[in-house]
C-alpha cells in the first residue's frame, strides 16, 4: 500500500472505515496502481478479500504486491484471500474448455445477467460458521475492472444490478467494504460506460480519480488524482468535498504532491 494516499484519504490499517462502497476512476491513464494500494491495504488490515481480476494474471497482481509487503500465494493459501482469475477463465469459455467455469458463463450466453459472479462473491465472503468470521476483521470485495464486463457484452444495466446486490450482501449485511474500478472512455457516444459511471458515482461514497495531463506526459508528474467524499456518510457536514493532488509513480511507492508543486519545477 502506499502511506502517502492513505494519508491524503485519513484513513489507517489499523482502524479501517466499514460499509463503504468505493469507486476508482481512471481517464486517459492506468489507474491499476491505485487497485495495488487496496488490495495490499486491506491483506495488511486482516481482511477477507473476494478479488475478481479481470484485467491482469494472478502473477501480475503477486508481483506487484510483493514490492507493497504482501505475498498473494500466502494470502490466497491460508484462506484470506479468493482470487478469480478472470483473463485465464475467459480464455477457456471463450475456446471450450474441458472444464468451462460457470462463474463466467454470460460470456458465452448473450444478454445473461452476472448472477452467477454474485454467487461467487457471496460464497466466497459470507462465514463458513467454523471460526472463518473471527479470523478477518470483515470482508472487502474487490474489482478490477468492471469495464471489461462492458468489453465482453455485458450490459451496463446488469453490471449495476451485480454491484447494487453485492453493496447490499457487502456492505450491509456483512459491514464490509466494496472497491471497483471502471475506466472512463470520456466518449459522450459510448453510452453504457456513460450510464455505468453516472450510475456508479451516485452509489458511491468516496470516489478517486486518476487523470492524464492536459499538458501530454512528463516524466516527473504522472498525473493527477482526484479525491471526492460524497455526504453518504457524513450527513452533518457538507455533502461533498474534494481534493486534488499530482503524482508520481515509482517502483515501490507513489509520491503526492499539490498541483504545480512537483519538486521537479521547484
């Protein structure tokens, strides 16, 4: 995880918030390194983690986690972490596997619904009742990203039905956490991304956002993220307040800094 960004969002490891439902934006860059940083957050914070990565390969996110102080083997061994491969299964419902995962079976089937993904998900994170409750803190769904489900011919509209069920079985009834990532093509006629973000920001109660620069790449300033706390869950202040800040992207750590104040220009 990086310290800075959980810093910069005042939340810790030790004492991390519940029930939320948190969006990850990504537009005209790679918002993944914002994935890492909450999936080693929450392995660290002792949480149940339902991963669907859709994206990258389990040695991808390993990798990559290992430079964050996390090891996915381990996690995924002692049964804190449930990990849905979804590249290497859509590879073997789209070419006839012997042994097709149903969990992906809409890929295959036009106009199917994601009930069998929530199936997964609500397996994978409600307690066994032999003990499984009390080894976590609580369970965090995690998604990367729902924009592939969009690239395969899922509607938009069964993407959230999916999302709104696994807030309710999440969020509600088990207290825990839901982070998604959804790319934003920030084309106005693509129309079911358009729905899906709009959709998603609305249910949403904290939203961050990683943008490319106007100014083209720079190999000091990565780019920019936007941090929006939406009044879900503080109905006593103002319903929504945000903050924006630049970075940059190293091997095993993300430097924030206030627009125009890179180091680099100063």
């Amino acid at each position: 995880m990086f310290p800075e960004l959980n810093n910069l969002m005042n939340v810790s490891p030790e004492k991390p918030e519940q029930g939320t439902f948190t969006l990850l934006c990504d537009a005209k860059t790679d918002g993944s390194f914002l994935v890492h940083h909450f999936l080693s957050f929450y392995l660290k914070a002792n949480c149940k983690v339902c991963f669907v990565a859709l994206l990258q390969s389990f040695s991808h996110y390993n990798i990559v986690g290992q430079k964050l102080g996390v090891n996915l083997i381990t996690a995924r061994d002692r049964g804190q972490l449930v990990f849905l491969e979804g590249l290497k299964s859509t590879v073997e419902v789209l070419f006839g596997s012997e042994e097709q995962p149903d969990t992906l079976k809409f890929i295959r089937e036009s106009g199917s619904d994601l009930k069998s993904l929530y199936e997964l998900v609500q397996k994978a994170l409600t307690p066994s009742g032999d003990g499984d409750a009390a080894s976590w803190k609580f369970p965090v769904l995690l998604v990367d990203d729902l924009s592939v489900l969009l690239s395969v011919g899922v509607q938009a509209v069964a993407i959230l039905d999916f999302i709104q069920s696994c807030r309710v079985t999440v969020c509600c009834q088990l207290k825990g956490n839901v982070v998604a990532l959804v790319h934003d093509s920030d084309k106005t006629e693509d129309e079911e991304n358009v729905v899906l973000m709009k959709a998603l920001g609305h249910q949403s109660s904290l939203i961050l956002r990683a943008e490319g620069l106007v100014t083209g790449f720079c190999k000091d300033v990565h780019g920019q993220l936007k941090i929006l706390w939406r009044g879900l869950q503080w109905p006593k202040v103002e319903q929504t307040r945000s903050l924006l800040y630049q970075y940059k992207i190293q091997d095993k750590s993300v430097t924030f800094f206030a627009k125009g104040l890179s180091p680099a220009v100063l």
